[in-house]
C-alpha cells in the first residue's frame, strides 16, 4: 500500500498593480528625443545654440553666399574666416536679406583715410551705400564696452576720436555702431526685435 506524501503549499500570489501590470513587470520607457545635430537653416547646434532665430536666419545667409561650413564658426572658416567674427557676418547675412549687393551696395572691411597704413587711418567693418549716403558700420562686442578690463574707456575714447576723424574728413556721412552694449549685443544673442532694430538703424538713413 503506498502512502501518498502531503502536497506542498504554494506560495502566495501577489496582487496586480493598477492598470494589470504584474510587479515583475517594467514599464516600457519611452523614446528618448535625440536633439538635432543643426537648426532649420543648417547650422550645427553646437557653436550656434546661444544665436537668436533672426541671427541664426541671417549667419546662415551669410555662410551660403561665402561658400562656408556651415559646421563650424566663422573662426573655422580659414583665412577669410578668421577676419571676421559671428556679429560681423550676422550682419552680413541680415544686409544680403533685404537684397543689398557687394560692391554695388557694400563693403566689408572697407579701408577709409588710408586704412591700417597710416597714422589716424580706420578700416570700418562694412561700409553701406544708402539714400544717396555712405553709412560707416562699427560692429560693437565686449571689446569695445568701457569696462572690458583690457581697454576700457581708453578704447571707447579711442573710436569716439576715429568717429570724429572718419566724418569731418569726409569719409562717411554718418556712423551707425551696432550691437551695442546697452542693446545687449543683440546680433550675437536672442532678441530677434533689436537683431531688426540694428540693421533699420542703418538702412533707414536719410
């Protein structure tokens, strides 16, 4: 006769969390969104993150008529490159935006009472053919506030004085600076209202 041992108790079963899930189960987790490597106008993210929309929209004007990369900065650009700074082809690309022409209707790093060659000489980073006039265009930047600790308010005096020269010697008949300090140097930040307002104040002359 055999004898038949006892069955062995089965554990005790857990209860489902809400929505049926069993505890041993893991939520799926979801995709992850990849942050594009460039902008809607092609420039990498990584150098033209800190750019405003209008600003990015007028560098990337700029890049397309100069042929560069639109990967790098305008420092990585080679020689060309290298002589200019992001403000200075922001506006660049902002003059090519209302349809102005090199040559006919600017110039950039245009020399003006004997350039960098003589004593009291000036090279203005664009000159603007408007309404009859000549527009010098000073692209301001941290290096031209009164209190960048290397120069300061002996470089504000300095371009003060070549602004002085440049319109009684009859270069230019007016000076417009943008990008100023007191703007927060908007062709190299985020403000798309000012970024407009610095390229009107120098096509809007009469």
């Amino acid at each position: 006769m055999s004898t038949r041992l006892p069955s062995r108790p089965g554990l005790p079963r857990r209860s489902a969390l809400p929505g049926g899930r069993k505890p041993s189960e893991q939520p799926a987790l979801g995709k992850l969104e990849a942050k594009p490597l460039h902008d809607q106008f092609g420039l990498a993210w990584v150098w033209a993150e800190k750019l405003g929309e209008r600003a990015r929209s007028w560098i990337s004007l700029a890049y397309e008529e100069l042929g560069f990369n639109k990967d790098k900065p305008p420092s990585g650009q080679g020689s060309y490159g290298s002589s200019g700074t992001i403000p200075e082809f922001v506006f660049l690309g902002g003059l090519l935006s209302r349809g102005l022409r090199y040559g006919e209707d600017y110039e950039f790093q245009s020399e003006a009472l004997g350039g960098r060659r003589f004593p009291g000489g000036a090279v203005l980073d664009f000159l603007v053919y408007r309404n009859g006039l000549s527009v010098g265009v000073r692209i301001e930047s941290v290096f031209h506030a009164s209190d960048f600790i290397f120069a300061g308010a002996a470089k504000v005096r300095q371009d003060e004085g070549q602004r002085i020269r440049l319109l009684s010697g009859g270069a230019v008949n007016r000076v417009v600076g943008v990008n100023r300090q007191s703007d927060g140097y908007p062709l190299e930040g985020n403000n798309n209202a000012l970024a407009d307002n610095d390229l009107n104040r120098v096509l809007d002359v009469v």
